[in-house]
C-alpha cells in the first residue's frame, strides 16, 4: 500500500518528500482553501515536490462545467489527477475524461455501489471517506474492504485511496483491507514514526556508547 499526503501545504509536503516515503498528495477544496496562495499557484509546486499523482479538485457541478476545469487542471502538470464527486453528472464527465487519458479520482465515495459506478464509468481511483463514516457510528474499514473485493473479483481497473483518514489504525486496518493506497493528513503521517520503545532504545544505546567512552574511528 502506498502513502499520499493529504493536504495542500508545500511545507508538510516538501517535509514528507525528504523522508521519501509519499508516493503522492490528494488535496479538496477545503484544504486548497486553507492556504493563503491562490490553489492554481501552489499546484505547480505541489507536483514538483512530489513524484507521484497529486488530485486536484472540481468546483464546477455539471458535467460540462467538470470537463472544462479538468482540462485545464491536468494542462497544469502532468502529475495532475482531475478528483470529481461521484454524481451522474460527474461519471458522465469521467467517461469523457478517461476516454482523452485525464486520469481521475472519484471522491465522497460512502457506498461499495457508488464506487461500482465510478470504476464502470473508467475512474483510475475511488476514494472512500472512511473517518466520515466512523463519524455517524459506521465502520469505515469495512467499506474499503468491500470495494477492494469487489475490485479484484471483477477485475477492474480502479485503484482504492483510502482516504479521510483521522489516526495511526486507520492506516494498518487498510492496508490489511487491501487498499492500494491511504492518503493522509501530515500529523498522522508524523505520528507513524511513533513508539515509545524506539526513543527509549535510541537513548539507552546513546548512553551505553557515551559511558564506554567510543568514537568513531
Ligand atoms: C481525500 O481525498 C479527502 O481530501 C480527505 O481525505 C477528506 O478527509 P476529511 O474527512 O478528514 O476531511
């Protein structure tokens, strides 16, 4: 399973970037509009930062409206993929999309039958919201399950992001699913390097080297 970012802030990307263990960044209006530069601006940056695919979204609602700022998002680099809500209008622009080899992520998915549509309508990626499922008493895990089965029984062509991912058991829980990929916020990616053990263990062989009086020779 891959690791993707989700966030649309250069810093905590360039950051994640050096430790070379992102793959990719997804970014929504809602982190696009936390930042104080203009989205089109940071973009260019984002996908240089990253060697990897880096969702964009759709503001537009129809599917005309879709096809048009997809264009020119993916025209913006070609790390671009165009993320457009799983509606009827949206799969009707991901039809068009996919046919002119726009990759795009189908996102909001919250049903194994919404990301049925988006992988049939040719979306390169469903991203179920797992963390908003758990919101209102569901199980988020389950779902990326299904949709993975579901994937791989019907030899489709779509790749499962999970995503809306909220803490460090997200992240195991969906590898284990079967996702091929979690896309999450800075602060979870941070605290995945956590364990008290490991920064016991650095201290304990620090100090054992310091009291045998070594250096490096
Ligand atoms: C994914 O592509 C979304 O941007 C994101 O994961 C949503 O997460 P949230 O539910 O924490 O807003």
């Amino acid at each position: 399973m891959k690791l993707y970012l989700d966030t649309a802030n250069v810093e905590e990307i360039r950051q994640a970037a050096d430790w070379g263990v992102i793959s990719g960044v997804t970014t929504n209006p809602s982190l696009a509009a936390k930042e104080d530069d203009d989205f089109t601006k940071i973009l260019p940056s984002i996908c240089e930062l990253v060697n990897g695919p880096v969702s964009a979204e759709v503001i537009a609602l129809d599917h005309e409206g879709m096809i048009k700022e997809a264009r020119k998002l993916a025209g913006i680099h070609k790390h671009v993929v165009v993320k457009i809500p799983i509606t009827p209008d949206g799969m009707q622009a991901v039809k068009t999309l996919s046919s002119e080899g726009i990759k795009v992520n189908v996102t909001l998915i919250f049903s194994a039958n919404q990301a049925l549509l988006a992988a049939r309508a040719g979306a390169a990626y469903v991203s179920p919201f797992l963390g908003r499922l758990d919101d209102i008493g569901h199980t988020g895990v389950a779902l990326v399950r299904d949709i993975v089965d579901i994937i791989d029984l019907h030899e489709l062509n779509t790749e499962v992001i999970a995503a809306s991912i909220r803490h460090t058991e997200h992240v195991p829980a969906v590898a284990l699913a079967g996702a091929h990929i979690a896309t999450m916020p800075f602060k979870v990616l941070k605290q995945m390097f956590k364990h008290p053990l490991t920064d016991l263990g650095i201290e304990s062989f620090i100090n054992d080297w310091k009291k045998a009086d070594k250096s490096f020779k």
